[in-house]
C-alpha cells in the first residue's frame, strides 16, 4: 500500500501510549489500531485533527506516499 502510517513512531517520539491518544481523541483502542496498521480504508479529517491536535504534529508527520515497486508509470 503506497500510504503508511507513521502514527506508532510519532506516538514514540512523543512517549505518549496508544491508550492515552484514544482517550484524548474520543476513539477506541481498537479503531486506533486498526489506523496505525493502516487497516482502515479512511479517516475523517476530524479525527486526523484530533490526532494532530494531541500530538502536536502535522498529518504528514503521521502518514507518507511510498510508491509501490513494480509499477510500470510508463503511460
């Protein structure tokens, strides 16, 4: 998937628990993990807000394109 979530690293880099940024954002744990291993097909922007907001960060500190290798964008 060219999408990645980067959520865990961010959640490192701030010592802040998964638990905790359920809690501060109004999710369960478990739709937080279903985000962080990038099992969702969407995400509100009022929920990547919420996240930013807590972590206080940027949405591209959380998620980043990586192109997929083997695709042939010869056209």
């Amino acid at each position: 998937m060219p999408i990645v979530v980067n959520l865990d690293i961010v959640l490192a880099q701030r010592k802040m628990k998964s638990k905790q940024l359920a809690e501060a954002i109004g999710i369960t744990e478990q739709n937080l993990s279903l985000l962080k291993s990038a099992k969702v097909k969407g995400v509100r922007f009022a929920t990547l807000e919420k996240i930013c907001a807590a972590l206080n960060c940027q949405p591209g500190d959380i998620l980043a394109y990586r192109e997929e290798s083997g695709i042939c964008n010869d056209g």
